[in-house]
C-alpha cells in the first residue's frame, strides 16, 4: 500500500508516469469515468479548505466513486479529544483512500502509520503540499512543455508557504533548474530547505526583495500569498501582507511566454486586472488540479484502465 506524503514519494519516472496519466484523463475523461465505481474517498479536513477538499472530491466523483468525510476539525470528534491515530483507524473502516489536511506539521505522516488505507496529505502545518505540486507541475509541464531548463521565480512567503518547499523538493530533481526567491527579509525561504535542498543539490539560485527586478527573467512567476494563520501576531502579518501586488504594469516588465501560478486562494498579491492577461495561469492551474488527482487517486488504488 501507497501512501503520499511528500512530492519525493514518487520517483521524477513514477511522476512523468502519473503526469501522462492525467494529461490522458484530460483528453479522455469518459475513458475514466467508471474507474472508481464501488470506491470511497473520504476528506479529513482539520483546516479550511476550498480547493484541496473539493478538488480530490471531484476528482473521486469523476472516476465514478463516492466521498464522505468531514471540512472541520469542529465538526469532527477531533474537538472531543480523539487522536489522528484513531481517527485513521476508525475512517479505514469506512473509506478506500483518504486525504487529509492537518494544521500540525506530520500529521499525515502519523495517520499513513496507523492507516489501513492510502493516506494522501493535503496539507500540514507549513510542512510539504504534495497535491498542489503535482498540479503544479503538470501546469507547468502543459503550458511550457517541459519541466526542465526553467527559471522559476517564487514571490512572497517564502517562509511559511508549504506549497514553495513542495514545489523546490521536486523541481530540483531536473536538469537546468534555476529559483530566483523573491521576499522580503522576515519571509525569506528557510535555511533548512537552501541548504540541505538547493546547496546539496547544487541548484543556483539568486534571492531578491524587488520583483521588479526578477520579472525579466522568469519563465515562471509563482505567487504565494502572505499566510495570516502561520503568523504569531497580527501586526507582523498587517506589515506585510501587501508587500507584493502583481500588476499589469509589473506584468508589462515579463517575457512574453512566462505563466503566473498562484496556489490560490489569493488575497491582494495579484490585482484581478492581471487576470485577463494571456498569461494569468492560476484558474487554468485549478483544472489541473483535478486530472492530477484523478490520476493520484487511480495510481495509489492501483487502478488500471485500458
Ligand atoms: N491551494 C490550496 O491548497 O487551496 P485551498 O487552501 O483552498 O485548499
């Protein structure tokens, strides 16, 4: 049994696998469409969650299977005082897969010890998002062409953003890879993923306060928003969570063939008159994000359609 826990549970064949995977669902969605008939996903949300939830239940709809599962560490026994542990036991009973979001840092990684199913981790704390780096990857993968020789800039909260450290764990396992990290100083990446991930890796990267100065260069911009709920106190995150906007004068400084990703949600860092540009991606990204899963879904279930 499969569990993801980490972009770096799948080997880059394993991932090209997966990706040609879910390009084929794109192209052929009634192929699918009975893949899962029989199948339960359940969504074990213990954090808010637009996206990640509904994505991964559309993505079980689509192949035919159902969902259960609860958007609300209030809504579960979880505000009674039950572990994750038990949690995972009791929902093995119920469920053939399940994905869960937890604001602690490992949490998914205990439940996979302690599971009977599949456990995918939709989140953990400001830890690793490994279902959004699979679609990103495949957006970047259907836009560009390819997922190597890219200069990828990651604006804004370099620090807290688990969707950033996911999406440097796998980039860096392809050839000509470049990062040019944009933040201001109390956001910048942690020295733990510079050093033990880009400088092991022999990654070059370059780290900026200005985007300004990185637009020209990017065949990626990803734009992260400010995480208010990783902030200690409200006056850090007042400080800085319009430090970045993305504008369209700022968009008139890229290439003509960048592509702005943006995890979503977003809050002020991209002015919504980027969105009518060519190269705005982040919608476009959300569509990804269900072919991906639909292909996650089928590969950690073992399902094969001809
Ligand atoms: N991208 C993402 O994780 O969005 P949600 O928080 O809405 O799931």
């Amino acid at each position: 049994m499969r569990h993801l826990m980490s972009p770096l549970d799948l080997s880059v064949e394993e991932l090209d696998t997966l990706l040609d995977l879910a390009q084929d669902i794109e192209a052929h969605p009634d192929k699918y469409a009975h893949a899962c008939e029989g199948k339960k996903l359940a969504t074990l949300f213990y954090e808010p969650s637009t996206r990640t939830r509904l994505s991964h239940e559309a993505a079980m709809l689509n192949l035919g299977g159902s969902v259960l599962g609860f958007s609300s560490a209030d809504s579960s026994s979880a505000s009674k005082g039950e572990s994750v542990s038990d949690t995972i036991r009791t929902v093995s009973c119920y469920a053939d897969i399940c994905a869960m979001r937890h604001p602690k840092e490992g949490a998914p990684m205990v439940a996979c010890q302690h599971s009977k199913i599949p456990v995918i981790n939709a989140g953990d704390g400001g830890h690793q998002h490994p279902t959004q780096t699979l679609t990103d990857l495949l957006t970047i993968r259907s836009l560009k062409g390819r997922l190597n020789n890219l200069t990828i800039g990651l604006c804004g909260d370099l620090k807290f953003g688990r969707t950033v450290h996911s999406l440097i764990n796998a980039l860096v396992r392809y050839e000509g890879i470049r990062f040019i990290l944009i933040s201001p100083e109390e956001l910048r990446l942690p020295e733990y993923i510079r050093h033990d991930v880009l400088d092991r890796n022999n990654i070059p990267y370059e780290e900026v306060v200005r985007l300004e100065d990185a637009m020209p260069q990017l065949d990626i911009l990803y734009m992260t928003r400010v995480q208010k709920e990783r902030f200690f106190n409200e006056e850090d995150y007042v400080r800085m969570k319009d430090f970045y906007i993305l504008d369209k004068a700022k968009m008139k400084l890229a290439p003509e063939d960048m592509y702005v990703l943006h995890p979503l949600p977003r809050v002020n860092e991209i002015s919504v008159e980027v969105d009518d540009d060519p190269r705005a991606a982040y919608f476009r990204q959300v569509q990804y994000g269900v072919y991906v899963r639909m292909a996650l879904i089928l590969t950690l279930l073992d399902i094969h359609v001809d």
